[in-house]
C-alpha cells in the first residue's frame, strides 16, 4: 500500500510530461507533412554530385601537344 503513495504521483507527473511533449510537437509543426517523407525517398535523383562532375571534368580536358612528346 506504501508504495502506491509513490507510484501514483510519478505515474502522475509522468502524464503530465507525456501531454506536454506532445502538445509541444503540434504546436512546433512536427506533425505538419506526415507524407512528405515518404514520398520524398521514392524520387529519383538524377543530378550527380560536384564532386563527381568536377572529377569527370578535369579527365575530359584535351592534353596538350606539348605533353605527348
């Protein structure tokens, strides 16, 4: 019996903290796009990186005349 003096005042303050959480995510937008995300991994990403263009950039560059001898 002792220790319900304990536990329904954390389980409580514990409810308490949960609302409050969760009151925070709706207010702060976090529920906002629910599919968004999902769609979003779906798309195809056909741009390749910078570092890849510059790298296949400085491999075409002609070699000069000079270079060849």
């Amino acid at each position: 019996m002792e220790s319900l003096y304990l536990l329904i005042p954390l389980s409580v303050l514990l409810a308490f903290l949960i609302g409050a959480v969760f009151w925070w995510c709706v207010r702060s937008g976090q529920f906002e796009d629910l599919e968004g995300p999902a769609y979003r991994i779906l798309q195809d990403d056909d741009a390749p990186h910078k570092e890849a263009q510059n790298s296949a950039e400085t491999q075409k560059t002609p070699d000069s005349p000079a270079d060849e001898r």
